[in-house]
C-alpha cells in the first residue's frame, strides 16, 4: 500500500476508536455523584458499592437509552466544578435545576420534586422553621439548602463536604440547625428519633435533574425519552418505595 493510503487506514481507524462524546480511554460515559446523599446516592458500608434511588434511575436510563456509563464518585463541590469545565460527561446527585447551574451545564427534564426542610435537635423550642433560625446553622457546602440559610440574616452559615457531619455536630450541639433536602433530612431524623426532629414543613420547590455536560448536548433528548418512557412504566413510583 502507498503512504497516503496508510494514512487513510490510520486515521479512519482512529475515528472509529473514539466515540462521539466520550473522551475517556474506557469509552464509557462517566457519570459523576456525590455517594453522601442517602438514600439518593451512598457507599454501601459492607460493599463499598455505590447505592440508592439516583443510582438505580440512572442505571434503569442508561438501559433503556442504550448508553454505557460507569459512575464516578466525587465531592459535591468538585461535581459542580467537574460538570462545568466538561470533566464528567453526566452527573445524578440530587442536582436541584437552577438557573445559575443552567449557564454551567445542561440539564435533562425533572424526574424527581424535593424542597428544603429545616432539621433542629429534640429539645429545640426556638426554631420552629426557616423564619426564625438563629446561631450557627449547618448545610453541604453549594447547596440548595446553603443559599437558603445565605437569606437568614440572623443565622450564620456553617458548610460541610459531607452533611453526616452537620448532622453529628446537630446531635452534639455544635450547631444549632441543619438545612437539606426533605427526603435525606427524614432519613437521618428517622434513624435518631430521640435526638433529631424537623421543625417546619418543606419551604422550597426543587426539581433535580441529570446534569449533562454542554459539550454531550445530543444525550439530553435521549435522557429525556427514557425518563418520559420509565415514568410511564411505573418505575419512578417501584424506585420511590423502594428507597423512600
Ligand atoms: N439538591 C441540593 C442541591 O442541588 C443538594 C444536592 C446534594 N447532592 C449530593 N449528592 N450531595 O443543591
């Protein structure tokens, strides 16, 4: 064979190695999350395996839109980082859809609604909701649930890269509040009924959505199928009683 047609060969070989939309050697899409979030996204402490709601949506998507992904495991302020300079090609972590996120990274529909929820210790009279939360309250750092505490002017915001350790400081009173999302706030209320309780009710509308980087944009319409397509099928309501 000529050079030229070496060449031809070489490089035609090479466009087929590298798939559209991956950068990665394993030619997997990564899907990035925070594994801090339960029941959403955590590390099984006898397996070590990622866990939980998000984790099997994503793995029932992935399926349904024929897409190979392999999650990643990063800290919450990373993942936002990471998805906004295209590090990750995907990301499910609970991800509230925000404007201010919208101009970082794409989002795919909604597919599941939370709010924020104040979570204070047993023998707290004070604090009866977000209105009037007073001294030092905790929140994963970057959160929905941060900003919120941010509009307090008599609170003062505490952040945590992990929110097991805002609730461990709660439950040791090192702070006097803890501001999250209403699902993972009920779990840890529930596993300390005699030390945790909710004051108030939720007071945020939120809508989490799978975050895709802006460089993956033809992955959002299939997202978007597979997720109109398992709502249909049930398979929301199966994942919600099954970790909810
Ligand atoms: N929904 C909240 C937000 O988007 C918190 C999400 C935190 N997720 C996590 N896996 N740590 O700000």
């Amino acid at each position: 064979m000529k050079r030229t047609a070496w060449l031809l060969l070489v490089a035609l070989l090479l466009i087929g190695l590298v798939p559209a939309g991956c950068s990665k050697q394993s030619g997997k899409l990564q899907v990035a999350t925070d594994a801090t979030w339960p029941p959403f996204e955590f590390v099984n402490t006898d397996t070590k395996a990622i866990e939980g709601f998000d984790i099997d949506v994503m793995t029932a998507i992935a399926e349904k839109a024929d897409l190979d992904i392999e999650f990643v495991n990063v800290a919450w302020d990373p993942l936002l980082t990471g998805m906004a300079q295209g590090t990750y090609d995907m990301a499910i972590s609970s991800i509230t859809i925000t404007e201010d996120r919208k101009k970082d990274m794409l989002f795919s529909d909604p597919y599941f609604a939370a709010g924020q929820i104040v979570v204070v210790g047993i023998n707290e009279t004070k604090i009866t909701g977000p209105g009037n939360l007073a001294g030092v309250v905790g929140a994963q750092i970057g959160t929905t649930g941060a900003f919120e505490i941010e509009k307090v002017a008599a609170a003062t915001l505490k952040t945590y890269d992990d929110i097991g350790f805002a609730f461990q400081d709660l439950m040791n009173g090192q702070i006097v509040a803890v501001v999250c999302d209403n699902p993972v706030a009920l779990g840890y209320v529930g596993e300390n009924p005699t030390k945790l309780k909710t004051a108030g009710g939720t007071f945020t509308d939120e809508y989490y959505g799978i975050a895709v980087a802006k460089r993956n944009a033809d992955i959002i319409a299939k997202l978007n199928t597979a997720i109109a397509a398992l709502k249909s099928e049930g398979k929301f309501d199966e994942l919600s009683d099954k970790w909810l």
